[in-house]
C-alpha cells in the first residue's frame, strides 16, 4: 500500500492547486481565441500552449538551470536574442518607401509614442515601480517584441502578462481603433483625399536603413539592438543582391524564433505570479495605453493640417502604432467607408512603420535612463 501511495503521490494530480487550473482555463482561452477567431494565432497559440506547460504541476520544464522552457527562456528572452532576431524579420519584410515619399509621417508615428509616456504616468500612480511602468506604457505601442524585449531588461515579471496584453490589443486594433478614430475626427476630415505618393529610387531605399540606423543609434545607443537588426533585415530586403538571406529572415528564421518566443512568454505566465489585481491593472492600462497611442496620433495630424497646404488625411495619424499592417488596413477602411476615392494604405503605412522606429526608440531611451 506504501509503495501505491508514493506512485499516487509521485503524480501531479495531488500537487494541482486551484491557481493552475484557472491558469490552464486561460491558456485554453488563448488557445481558442487563436484558432477559433484568428486573434494573432502565431503567438497567442505558442503563448497559450505555454502557458499551460508552465502550470503542469512537479513538471521540470521551468526547473532553473535544467528546465526545457527555461533553457528557451534564458537564452532567447534573458539573453535578449529573440526579440533582435524579430526585428530582423520584421525588417526583411518591411517596406520603407511611403516613409522616405512622405517623410512628414514620420511626424505622426512619433505623435503616437505620446501614448507611451501618458501611460507610463498612469502607471506609477497606480503604485507600479517606474520599471514596471515602463514595460506596460510601451504597450501603447501594440508592438509585442519590443515590449517583451524592454522587459527582459528592466522588469521580467511583468514579461508574460505584457506581452499577452500587447499581442492581444494588436489582435484588436479593428475594433479598438474606429471608434477613437470617429470620435476625433469630422465626416469631412475622413473623406481628404491624399495624392498619390511619389516613386521611390532603388538607391533611396538602400540609403536609408544606413542612415537611419546610424542617426537613431547614435541618439539613442540602447535602441541598436532592435534598430540595427531591424535596419539589417531591410538592407537584405532592398539591396537584391542577397535574396536568400532575405527570404531565410522573411520566413524560417522568423517562424523558428516565433515559435520559442510563444513558448518562453507563456511559460514565465505561472499561477504564482499571474494571479494578482495587478494583471487586471495591466490590462486595463494596456487598453488605456492603446486608445492615447491612437487618438495622439490623430490629433498631432489635425494639428498639422493647421499649418499644412497640401492637407493629410487625419485618420493615417492612428496607424502611427506599430501594429503593421493592421493600423494601416483600418485606416484605409475607415477613410473609404466616409469616400469610395479614398485609398489611404499606402499612406497609413508611412505613420505605420514610422511607429515601429519610434516605439523601439522609447524602449531606448527608458533603458538608458532606468537600466
């Protein structure tokens, strides 16, 4: 009989809490919301699976310095490997042509980083420490690498949770974001009709991840690591000299470090440090963060349409978040449901990548000042 109830006792059954269910039926939810509604299934998915890894009881898989997911977790997050290899994807995959057609927008993908700092205040007065507070303003920019990444470095408890909120909320935008923009801007202001952006050279692209990435890290040193591997990936994208190298980042690099990214973020989701009133704060502040980041952006656009000739279009202000393409494709239906001739997207995506730039110069310059 002993020996049954050490077999018994040996299992997890009798080591489950209350806590790990709960945390399982969120991992469940994830899962779901993934599958079911398409809700960022490349990373909701890992994340909700990870999350129910996390929480198996006596399972060895968080064990420090053994552990399987703790071994993707120290050397992709604690490592700070992962989210530079993102970005280097993201790179690869990103066109910087309306930006350089229409330079003004990097303008409005600034505004938007506005939502960050508002955020941030809003968190120290809700009695989070400044670093934490700096993990969960970065949300505003719905740009989950670069929130996990600034995590890593000031404050890896709020890891898991960020990261969900941040992913979640970019999962949202189509239904965060029109009535904000809606609400701040007039019929007529929504049907301005923006010309056709210029052509862009071959020599202009390839230029421009060079200088931008040597003016940015230059201002803000903390940020290389996100901008220079983000400049790089454009690089190979632009010079068409390295097609393969371009397409390796465009796909199998960036499935395999999505994969070990969704893993490693639910992983640190453990019942023991999930379960608090201060989750629910986060998000919260997260949706906060998300509506400032898209309303700063529309109004900074009306206030340049004060000085400007040639008026924008203000809706393209709320596709400064970094939430590409999705900013960008609700900003052109929203601009073509009040004009049938509106053809905003290429527009939007100026503000839209501008927003990937500036949210990862913020993590920079809270890392400089707080690291």
């Amino acid at each position: 009989m002993d020996i049954v109830k050490d077999i018994l006792l040996s299992t997890g059954f009798f080591a489950l809490t209350w806590g790990q269910v709960l945390m399982w039926a969120i991992g469940g939810t994830l899962i779901y919301l993934a599958i079911k509604k398409g809700f960022e299934p490349l990373l909701l998915l890992p994340i909700g699976f990870g999350i129910l890894m996390a929480n198996l009881p006596l399972a060895p898989l968080m064990n420090e310095g053994s552990g399987l997911i703790w071994r993707f977790y120290h050397y992709g997050l604690e490592w700070e490997v992962i989210p530079p290899l993102i970005f280097l994807g993201l790179g690869a995959m990103t066109d910087f042509g309306p930006v350089i057609a229409n330079p003004k927008t990097l303008l409005l993908g600034a505004a938007a980083q506005v939502g960050v700092y508002l955020t941030f205040f809003l968190a120290i007065l809700l009695k989070f420490t400044v670093p934490q507070a700096s993990v969960i303003g970065i949300i505003a920019g719905a740009d989950g690498p670069t929130t996990i990444y600034l995590a890593s470095k000031l404050a890896p408890e709020m890891m898991g949770v960020c990261a969900v909120a941040a992913y979640s909320y970019m999962a949202l935008v189509p239904l965060i974001q029109p009535p904000v923009m809606k609400a701040l801007t007039s019929e007529e202001e929504r049907k301005i009709v923006m010309k056709s952006l210029r052509p862009v050279s071959k020599l202009e692209k390839i230029f421009f991840p060079l200088i931008a990435m040597l003016v940015i890290c230059l201002v803000v040193p903390d940020s290389a690591p996100l901008i220079g591997m983000f400049m790089l990936g454009n690089l190979f994208r632009e010079s068409g000299v390295v097609a393969r190298l371009s397409n390796a980042a465009q796909n199998e690099l960036m499935n395999i470090v999505t994969i070990f990214l969704g893993i490693s973020v639910g992983a640190t989701m453990s019942a023991e440090t999930f379960l608090s009133f201060k989750v629910i704060y986060v998000f919260i502040l997260g949706c906060a963060a998300f509506i400032l980041a898209t309303g700063t952006g529309v109004i900074f656009a009306k206030i340049m349409n004060l000085f400007l000739k040639e008026k924008i279009n203000p809706l393209i202000g709320a596709a400064g978040v970094s939430a590409v393409p999705m900013a960008a494709r609700v900003v052109h239906k929203v601009g073509s449901e009040a004009n049938r001739r509106n053809y905003l997207l290429m527009h939007a995506m100026g503000p839209n990548v501008a927003g990937v730039i500036g949210t990862a110069v913020a993590a920079g310059m809270f890392i400089s000042v707080l690291g």
